[in-house]
C-alpha cells in the first residue's frame, strides 16, 4: 500500500479485531462505521472515503467502528456482546479525542440500517454511549444524508458526495427512548460495575 496508513488492532496479537485505521492530515475527520468487514486494510473502502473526506475539505481521516470485531456483515456479529471488547473500544474513541493529536472538529457517521441488524442492541448502545461522551467535545457531526429510519448512510461509489449536518443529539435521544441502555458509572474514565 502506498498511502501511509496506520492500522491498529486491540489486543495487537488478536486478527478478529481492527479498532482503528487512520491517516494523519492537518484537517482530520473522526469518521464512525458499524464494525470492520475485514482482516486487511481494502483499498476500495479505503478509496471512497479518502475521496469523500477530501471532496468535503478534510486531507486526514480516522476510522472507528462502533463494534470492533471483524465479520463481513453486522448481522453475523454475535449476539452476546463481549462487554470487555465493547469498553475498550468505546473508551479507545474517547481517548483519541481526548488526547487531541488529531485534532478533531467534525465526526461522520455513515453506519446505515446496519445498526438495527437482528439481535445485536449493542450496535445502538455503541452510538448512544459514544454520543454522551462526545457531548463534551462540542463537535460537528456530519452524514451524507439519512435512510428512512433516521440512521447515517454509508457511503456508496457514486459521485459527489457532501456531507449534511447530522442531529447526533435527537438520533441519541430516540435510541435511548426504544433501546436498553445500562447506566454506567465513571471515575476517571474507568467503569465500575
């Protein structure tokens, strides 16, 4: 692969895992999918959204997913969340942020109808628990449109494509209106339970 492009998996020695790939840039994009498709970086997915990134004025990108267990659909996750996976990725975003070497302003989300997929209610509890910890960010979030139930589209090959203004605070809202959500409980970024 010719791009410098960084791929980091948690645990490293775990080939079931991508938490995050990214480019570095001077204008970086926290871009959040709903879980990787595959052990290798694919060029083709890769492609789209360094295109779509750049077409909307970002020259970085950092991928996450709200689920970081590889398997070429969401409907072929688990069932049964491995919560131990689940915190350390969802703590892994916000730390990222945290840290701000990206310096990060704008987030987009292209998860599509993927998070309503069967029994996984952790996908919606990802995008909840993500949202209530970006709130203290203040950060953009952008779609490249929505699909009839409100979800952030994934991109598509096709032409341009510009980003939206997604309401992240009202899609947050609703999953925490028809979806179990588990309190958790926070002492310096460390949960109790």
């Amino acid at each position: 692969m010719d791009r410098e492009t960084e791929i980091h998996k948690i645990p490293k020695n775990n080939d079931e895992v991508v938490n995050f790939i990214f480019k570095k840039g001077k204008n970086n994009l926290l871009c959040i999918g709903v879980n990787p498709k595959s052990k290798e970086i694919n060029n083709h997915s890769i492609d789209i959204i360094e295109r779509i990134a750049s077409e909307n004025g970002f020259d970085g990108w950092f991928i996450v997913n709200l689920y970081p267990k590889i398997e070429e659909s969401a409907s072929l996750l688990e069932i049964d969340v491995n919560e131990k996976l689940f915190w350390e990725n969802i703590n892994g975003i916000d730390t990222v942020i945290r840290r701000n070497q990206f310096e990060f302003k704008t987030v987009w989300l292209n998860w599509g109808s993927e998070i309503n997929s069967f029994n996984q209610i952790y996908l919606k509890q990802s995008a909840y628990y993500l949202f209530e910890r970006f709130e203290r960010y203040k950060l953009d979030y952008v779609s490249i449109g929505e699909d009839i139930n409100g979800n952030p589209l994934i991109p598509q090959i096709s032409n341009h494509q510009k980003f939206q203004k997604f309401d992240y605070k009202n899609y947050a809202k609703k999953i925490k209106s028809t979806t179990k959500i588990l309190p958790q409980i926070l002492l310096n970024g460390y949960e109790f339970k």
